[in-house]
C-alpha cells in the first residue's frame, strides 16, 4: 500500500531565493564551484512503503544475502522487527512513564525546555495523540551546507558533481570518514558519523499515528539535492516539470533549503522533481521493539498529525562505525556520561546533572558489550 499523505502539512516552503544568501560569500564562492529519473519516482509513487525492506531480527543471525544487501542499499533504509522483545519493550516504556510521574516540578522545567529544541537533542521523543507537529518537515542529517563547503564531504560526492552518477556509491566510506558535517557548529548538527540513523519503538507507531516519513531512494535523493542550487527553473510554471527546459544557473548563489545551522531541507516548491506529495510515504506499521533504519543521507519527516490512541513513543539509537570522528565523539561522550551530562554536542542545550536524579545507577551492572559501545576501551 503506497501510504502517502494524503494531505500534505503546512511545512515551510523554500520557493525561491532569500536575501540569506546574498549576504553571506561563501553560498556565492560554492556556486562557482560546482534529475531523478521518471521511472524511480513513478516506482515510487505507484509501490510506496512497500519498496521499504523488512526484515524479522530471528532471522539475520547470518546477516544480509547478496539480494538483500542490493535492496537495503538502493533504499537507504529498512525495518527490522522484533530487536527487542514485545514484552520488554512494553515495560521499557511503561517503566518510563512511572518515573517520569515521580518528576517534580524542578527537573520538568527542564525537560520542557529540552522538548521544544530539534529532534536531534533528545534521545527519545514522545508525541501525543491529536497534538499536530510540524517542527519536522522533510529533511536530510549529518551536515547541510557543510555538503558542498567541506573538501571531503564535497569528494564524497565526486561522482555526482563530476557527471558519473552511475558510479556514485553512497555507502563508500573512503572519503566520507573524513569529512566535517558540523562545519557549522549548531545543535542541529553532530560531530558523530552515523552510516545509519535509527528508531526503536517503545509503543505502536502507524501511518498517520506520529510515525516516520522517508524517501526510499538514496542516490537519486541526493544527487538531485546537491546539483539542485546549479540549475533554474523555466518561466513558465507549466513547463517547471520538464526537466529539459531547466537550464544551468551562472549567477544565483541560492542554495535551496539550505541554512547553515539547519539540517538540509526540502520541500515541493523548492525541489519538484522529487515529487514528494507522492514519494514521501509513511514507514511500515511499528510495534514495540521494532527498528528502522536509514542512511544519513536519507530524506525523511516526522508525521505532523496523530490519530491514533495511544502515545507515539521511540528512541533514538544509530549505528556509527568506528572512525576518527564516532571515536574521539565516543570518548568525550563517556566522559560526559559517567558525570552525568549529556553528550558534548548537545551538553549546552541543558545544566542537568542526572546524577541528582532519583534512581540513578550510573553504569552500575554494564555488561562488557555494553562497556565497549561506551567507549571504555578505546
């Protein structure tokens, strides 16, 4: 079933170019510098979240055949059901809910203030039935501007700016380890390389019940967004859909959807080809203890309406593979932790110290695996 929106959100548009980009020499510098096929976005439009693989976590013991691995990359993202028991997950969250009841009015302060910030800050987001949410539009992580700025970001993506898009492989680490996507220092950027983001599912999430929307297509994805601020649309509105009648952009220095300390956006207006009334679909239905994943660059948004019955509740969990950057992040992070702060990226975002908080066991019982992803050995 296609699952896309049916109605789609009053999320910011970027339709044309803003006095932003004017001001600042280095969006000008970039210009200087430096399509989605039908048939992809028709694919698209017409299979919707079935072109999502799901995979039952019983089963990849052995990991990913060949065929799968093909699918997953092609994609960007995937489902794997049943990481964490039903059952524990259920009490994972309900756990969660009966401490936060024993919160007093000094410690919600905070919390409050930390739920109105970006996605990006928190570890785990709950959103209510019937409460509508915007704050999410479609968007792409690790980086914005820093795409094209950053010497090894922008080698990531040699082949797609040289014209080889064919040979673009987006899961090629070899210069993408080394490239800075917080080139700008925001809180909507991490220092962390993360090959793959991640949700876990503390409660059901479904279409139209606060869940996530992404555009399963990787490479098109991408390309199309980094060579968009290099083309210009054609006058006339009636031919804005012909790719042909684009025609390459010598003097604008707008980059759409791009600000700095933003992570990269994207809307209708100001990228049509990416047809995303019809191509960003909702993820398959989640139960407890179900996982999504999806590559840094994937196009994704967070549902802007809730009809459901029942809290939409995840946590935010990625798979970062051990480079420079996940392991110096990785060693700060242990040391902000055993203190009790958040991770350095985010720690200005809040002065609590959790080891005030009633209950706290710090890394009382961690078993060695759990040590190791800490960062107590490296």
């Amino acid at each position: 079933m296609p699952s896309a929106i049916a109605e789609w959100p009053a999320w910011v548009e970027y339709p044309k170019k803003t006095p932003y980009y004017d001001k600042d020499p280095e969006f000008n510098q970039r210009r200087e510098e430096g399509d989605p096929r039908g048939s992809i976005t028709d694919e698209i439009a017409a299979r919707g979240n079935s072109l999502i693989p799901v995979f039952e976590a019983s089963q990849l013991a052995g990991g990913f055949t060949g065929k799968e691995k093909d699918e997953i990359m092609e994609k960007g993202c995937l489902v794997i059901r049943g990481v964490i028991p039903k059952e524990q997950a259920d009490q994972l969250y309900e756990d969660l809910g009966n401490y936060v009841s024993k919160i007093n009015s000094r410690i919600t302060a905070p919390i409050k203030a930390l739920l109105t910030l970006s996605s990006t800050l928190m570890v785990s987001v709950i959103v209510p039935p019937l409460q509508p949410f915007l704050g999410l539009g479609p968007h792409i992580d690790a980086g914005s501007f820093s795409r094209w700025a950053d010497p090894a970001y922008r080698k990531a993506y040699s082949d797609i700016f040289s014209g080889n898009f064919e040979n673009y492989d987006p899961y090629d680490l070899g210069a993408r380890i080394s490239a800075v996507q917080d080139l700008y220092k925001a809180s909507a950027h991490s220092s962390v390389f993360r090959s793959f983001q991640g949700w876990t599912a503390l409660t059901r999430t479904a279409p139209r019940e606060g869940t996530l929307l992404v555009y399963p297509h990787i490479a098109a994805t991408i390309a199309y967004v980094l060579l968009r601020p290099f083309f210009k649309p054609p006058s006339d509105e009636l031919q804005l859909m012909d790719a042909s009648k684009w025609t390459v952009d010598k003097d604008s220095s707008w980059f759409p959807g791009t600000v700095k300390t933003q992570s990269q956006r994207l809307s209708r207006s100001s990228h049509p080809h990416l047809r995303l009334e019809e191509c960003l679909v909702h993820i398959p239905v989640m139960n407890p203890g179900d996982t999504v994943w999806g590559h840094s660059d994937l196009c994704h948004a967070v549902d802007s309406e809730h009809h459901g019955a029942v809290n939409a509740s995840v946590v935010y969990i990625a798979a970062c593979p051990s480079t420079p950057a996940s392991r110096a992040y990785v060693k700060r992070q242990l040391e902000y932790t055993r203190s009790g702060r958040p991770p350095a990226d985010f720690a200005s975002a809040t002065t609590l110290d959790e080891t005030t908080l009633d209950g706290y066991v710090g890394h009382t019982g961690m078993s060695a695996e759990a040590k190791a992803a800490f960062g107590y050995y490296l």
